[in-house]
C-alpha cells in the first residue's frame, strides 16, 4: 500500500509538466484604486487534469499565482470556473507570475493600478448612457465631445455623447479647474469582465415539510443617480405574480425584484463594475402559509470578498426535534470539488464526513456569456445517526486552498416550523 501511494505522488509531477499555459488574463489589466481584481486562467492537460486552487502570494511589487500539482481533480472544466479574485490592490505596477510550487515561471502579466480621480459609473456604454460623477462639474466632456449634464443630489450625470468604440478620456471641469480619467469610460459591447457579482443563496421557490409554502422574496434597490442594467433582468410585479414586467434596467431610486426559481442553490446577479454601491439588497424566505404570523428569515447576500476556503458556523443546533440543513457554496462554480464537514459537539465529541460540490453544466442565453448559478452542495445534517445525540455544535467547512466557498445551516423547529439562520458573519478583508 505504501508502495502505491508513493507512485501516484511522484506520477503527478510528469502529468502536471505535459500541461500548458493556454490562458491568462489580468481583469482589467490596467485598474483603478478601489476595483476589483481577477485572474483568468487555463491550462490544457493531456489527461484531462492538472493545476488548481492556486496560492495568492503577494510580495512587494509581483503577486504570484502558485498552482498546486494534482491529479484527479477538476483544473478548470469551464471558462467560468478559472477566476482568482484578487481584491482591492494599491496603487502601482505589479508583476503578475503564474506558477507550480517549485517549478518555473509558466507566464506573466503586467497589471496597472492607477489612483482615481473621481467617481464615474458605469464605465462602459454607448450614446446615451447615464453616467454618473462624483464632483459637481460646470462642464463633461468624453474625449473632446461634450456631454449633457443634470444634477441629482451631491453628483453630476452626464449622458454619453456618440462616440467611436473604444477607451476616451473623461474630462470634468470646476470652479476649481479641469480634471481628466484617463481612458475612463469604454464605448462599445460589454465583456464578462466588465461585470461584477453578487450571489442570492436562495432563489428557491416550493412546497416544504408540514404543508409549508416556501418562497424567496429578493429586492434590489437602485439608490444612485443613474438606472443600473443587471444580468439577468429582474423585475418589478405590478400586483401579480404570474405577470411580471422584466426590466432592462433599474431606474434610478425603484425597486426590483429577483426572479423565484424551482431549484435550490441559489443564483447569481451581475451588474456593470462601479455601480455596486449604488444597489441595496432585502433577501428572505417565507413561508406563505404562516405569512400572517412570520415574516421570514434573512438570506444574507454574498460577494467575492465574503467567501474562504475554510468556514466556522459555531454554535449550531441540531440535535431532536430540530431539523438542520447545511448548504455549500462554490463561488467559481467549479464542480465535483471536495470539502470535509467536520462537525464538533459541545459535548466534546467530533464527528467528520465529506461532501461533494457540483456545478450545473449550462447553455449560454446571453452575450457575454455569464454563468447563472455557483457550484452547490446540499447536506441534511440531521440525517447523520451520528449526530442524532449531539445538541449543539460548531460546524466546519474545509475545502482545498484558495477555494471560494459559503456556507450556512438553516434549523427548523419541528414543532413551530420556525427556521434560524446561521452564516459565517466575519470582518472583510
């Protein structure tokens, strides 16, 4: 046995070297202080496995993306499925390094992070796109053609002009004097990485245990100057469920709804970069057949920052007479990717299982071509005769490194039908 073992270690090495770099893109390249930062990459194995769950190393002026060599599991089985998330990165020139751990450099990249000069959303559109601006400006110009302005509290919206495709500079002027972004505002169709992301765990929509009728109840809020456009259209419901009116985009200051979904697992919503802090978010599931004495319980919303790759949900009640539902999260989608469930009682005993996260294969309906769902795992903590005598306990979730997951456990109480969330709230990064 320990023969075998030490042949598949050593056997990963060779496989690994056969694989090539096939793509690697810094997401946006060049950046402003305060956007988000992702990677893009793939590899090309001949056996159908390879590099994942890189380590982000960042050291001084280079970031490095050190890969770890395995076999067996998922690299990247689709271009949604290859995304390293960054962060919020200083200002300055970094040397981006793709690598194995030990190995030679595979590839390199330059990435850009420039100081802001003002706040502009969106950053990408075509003629009459609202835009907004973060100073009160007597004048906006993209390029040299000038914009129509109104003003809408403390900004400026200015309506893009006509314009060729391409990157333009975005001037402002003052009381004070002109002030110019530099290649600010991008004319032309939108691409995946023009987008940022949020997840709504549960989008679930059914009939539930004891005659329950659960829905979702999702509501986005544009508080900006500017209507926001999100993928995929949400909607307002003019007092009628069955007819919804799907919006292209969200008018400034108006509510809109998420649509509700047959499946569990949750879905994601895109919306251009830089428009993020203008949206608010209410998540909840209610069960409408005890509408009249409960309002529900909140979902939280998620993003890139508020995942890990390992979570703690302490004190969680599981024991008889409750039931406990846990439900993983994969924010890259990535499927058949392994975690451990490690579950320690406060009665001092602990107790280890394994799950498995899948991701849903998927057409594209849309240009770009946007995933609509995480990868997800659903596990009926409850159903472990293990934990049957456990009342109260910490739940871990460890996955391989740098994954991106989420977690939470919803208990229901048998006797009220009553549900308590538990998530892993913790300070951002």
């Amino acid at each position: 046995m320990i023969l075998r073992f030490l042949l598949v270690v050593f056997f990963a090495f060779p496989l690994f070297a056969q694989c090539a770099l096939t793509q690697f893109v810094v997401e946006p390249q060049t950046a402003y202080y305060g956007e988000d930062v992702d990677v893009r990459v793939r590899f090309a194995c001949p056996h159908g496995s390879g590099p994942h769950s890189p380590r982000v190393l960042f050291l001084g002026s280079t970031i490095v993306l050190e890969f770890q060599p395995e076999v067996g599991g998922p690299t990247v089985p689709s271009e949604h499925a290859d995304r390293i998330f960054l962060g919020r990165i200083a200002p300055g020139t970094y040397n981006v390094i793709v690598r194995e751990r030990g190995r030679a450099t595979a590839g390199e990249r330059t990435l850009v992070v420039r100081e802001r000069p003002f706040m502009l959303a969106p950053h990408i559109g075509g003629e009459g796109t609202e835009v907004a601006i973060g100073l009160f400006a007597n004048e906006v110009r993209f390029g040299s053609a000038p914009a129509t302005i109104r003003y809408v509290d403390e900004s400026t919206v200015a309506v893009a002009p006509p314009h060729a495709p391409g990157l333009v500079d975005v001037t402002v002027t003052t009381d004070s004097g002109s002030i110019t972004y530099d290649n600010a505002f991008r004319y032309g169709p939108v691409s995946e990485e023009d987008f940022a992301r949020v997840l709504f765990p549960v989008t679930l929509t059914g009939p539930g245990a004891h005659g329950s009728e659960w829905h979702s109840d999702v509501i986005v809020h544009n508080g900006g100057p500017v209507p926001v456009e999100t993928v995929p259209q949400i909607y307002v419901d003019p007092g009628s469920p069955i007819l919804p009116i799907a919006l292209a985009s969200i008018p400034s200051g108006a509510n809109a709804r998420f649509p509700e979904t047959t499946r569990d697992g949750g879905a994601f919503l895109y919306i251009p970069r830089g428009t993020g802090g203008f949206l608010s978010y209410s998540s909840h599931i209610v069960d409408r057949s005890r509408s009249a004495t409960d309002l529900g319980s909140e979902i939280p919303v998620v993003r890139s920052e508020d995942t890990a790759s390992s979570i703690t949900l302490p004190q969680v009640r599981i024991g008889e007479g409750f039931r406990a539902r846990l439900r993983i999260y994969d924010f890259d989608s990535v499927d058949a990717r392994f975690v451990t469930i490690i579950v320690r009682g406060e009665d001092g005993s602990t107790h280890q299982f394994r799950a498995t996260v899948r991701a849903e294969g998927f057409a594209c309906p849309t240009t770009p071509c946007l995933r609509p769902t995480p990868g997800f795992a659903n596990v009926d903590l409850s159903a472990f005769e293990s934990l049957r005598n456990v009342r109260v306990a910490d739940v871990h979730i460890r996955a391989q490194r740098d994954a991106r997951l989420w977690a939470f456990v919803s208990v229901t109480n048998n006797e009220t039908q009553r549900v308590t969330i538990y998530t892993p709230q913790k300070e951002r990064p």
